[in-house]
C-alpha cells in the first residue's frame, strides 16, 4: 500500500494524430521503427494537496523527411499527497519517478492503440522507459 500519494484519476487531456496525406502514411510505415519518442513531465499543484502530473509522450520521426506522421498524447494524472510532512524532494520523486513507474504500463498501452488504430496495426515500442533511472539521472 503506497502512503505517500493515492491517484485520484487520469485522463487523456490532448491527443494529435498528424498523417497530413497518403504519402505521408506510407513513409511514416516504412521508417516507423526509426521513430523516437519522447517524454515530458510537467505538474501543477492544485487546492487541498492535489498535484496535476502531465505524462506528454510525443513519438516522431527525428529526421527532417518531408512527408511524415506525428503523434503526441498528454496524460494527466491528480494525486492526493497523503503525507503533508513530505519535503520537496520527496513529491519531485513521486511525481517523476514512483508515479510514472505506476502509470505508465497503462499510458503506453492507450498510445500504442491509438497509433495502431491510426494505421500502424504492427507498431511496438522498442526500448521501455527507466523512470527510476532517468531521475536518478537527473539529480545525482
């Protein structure tokens, strides 16, 4: 049972599927496993000891090719901190660490079917995102 944080509820907050036309399409399936993708993480208190926590992944072709396809998804999670005790390095910890770890099985899934509904019926994520390795990272 976790005690620090309990997650209230999460949502889709943007979505962009971008294959401006055939072409496109046809290029974005021929180099899909040449694609990369990104996370962001953005949060933003709220009242009574709520965060808002932004999950944006945006998976894209990191060439300049003139036709292809763009995908971004910004999932917002609200968690109730439960300990009002925790220091700010705690709650950076929950938010870009502990609770990515806990979302983001589902996250990927939700994304991935998007993008084989989108016309990438075949499409895996190669590599799985370290949160716990990119925040240790980033602060040691």
């Amino acid at each position: 049972m976790n005690d620090k944080y309990k997650i209230l509820f999460n949502y889709i907050k943007d979505l962009s599927v971008e294959i401006p036309n055939p072409e496109a399409l046809i290029t974005s399936r021929n180099n899909i496993g040449k694609y990369e993708i990104k996370v962001n993480i953005s949060s933003k208190p709220l009242k009574l000891k709520m965060v808002e926590i932004v999950t944006k992944l945006t998976y894209t072709d990191p060439k300049n090719n003139k036709h292809k396809a763009f995908f971004e998804i910004q999932y917002a999670t609200v968690i109730d901190i439960l300990d009002p005790q925790l220091k700010k390095k705690d709650v950076e910890k929950i938010i870009l660490c502990d609770l990515q770890t806990e979302i983001y099985p589902g996250l990927e899934k939700k994304f991935l079917n998007i993008l084989h509904s989108s016309g990438f019926p075949n499409l895996e994520f190669g590599q799985k995102i370290d949160f716990v390795k990119l925040y240790n990272d980033k602060f040691n």
